[in-house]
C-alpha cells in the first residue's frame, strides 16, 4: 500500500513556497501566470485551488515540457512563477529569472502489485 505522506508533503511544500514568492506582489485583477512541468500537475491543480480560496487571485497554470515552457518564457517575457522538472532549466533561464528556490524534489515512482512487478522483471531480464 502506497502511503499519501510523500504527496502531501510535496504539495504542501509547493504551497507554502509559492505563498512565500508571492508574499511580496502586489495584488492586482490581472491572473498570477505559473508555468509548470506538466508532471507536476496533480499537485499544482491541488494547490491552484487552495490558493485561490486563500487568497483570492486566480491563477493561470500552464502544463507542458519544461523546455517548452521556457521556450514560451522566452518568446513571450510573460510570467510570475516557473516551475520546470529539473533544476537545469533554472540555469538555462539565466537572467529570466529574478529569484529561485529549491522547494521539492521531483522523482517519478512507478507501483505495481508484487505478482506483477515479478512478471515485469522477469520480462525485462
């Protein structure tokens, strides 16, 4: 059985970091633009909402490839928040970004059932 704990940890890791960054903005009519690797997105959907209730601004998410949201970044010069996959993408944003900060590690986990992770072995062995 799987334990929530790691998930709940990481959003609200995520939350509170984002509560952080966004202490000091000025409010405004205008959406919060967050771009975020689309991985990521059980968690930010979660925190989207939570945040919006708490503070009441919207926020305008966009999923995709981290380096596709950098090239977007790039193109446009439009956004508050860049939440790419790797740490990589914070140092080829170089002076796009004003600030950063380590708020999670993301890592892919893959859950099986023991028959089935056995059947899975024995095929890739």
């Amino acid at each position: 059985m799987i334990k929530p704990f790691p998930q709940l940890k990481l959003l609200l890791s995520l939350l509170l970091a984002i509560s952080f960054v966004l202490s000091g903005c000025v409010q405004t009519k205008d959406p919060l633009i967050v771009y975020s690797g689309k991985g990521m997105k059980k968690a930010m959907d979660e925190i989207v909402r939570l945040y919006e209730k708490l503070h009441g601004v919207k926020v305008s998410i966009i999923y995709a490839g981290s380096n596709t949201l950098l090239g977007t970044i790039e193109e446009t010069g439009v956004g508050d928040i860049f939440l790419p996959g790797s740490r990589s993408y914070i140092k080829k944003a170089g002076t796009l970004i004003a600030n950063s900060y380590y708020v999670a590690k993301h890592v892919p986990t893959f859950a099986v059932r023991k028959r089935g992770f056995n059947s899975l072995v024995q095929r890739m062995g």
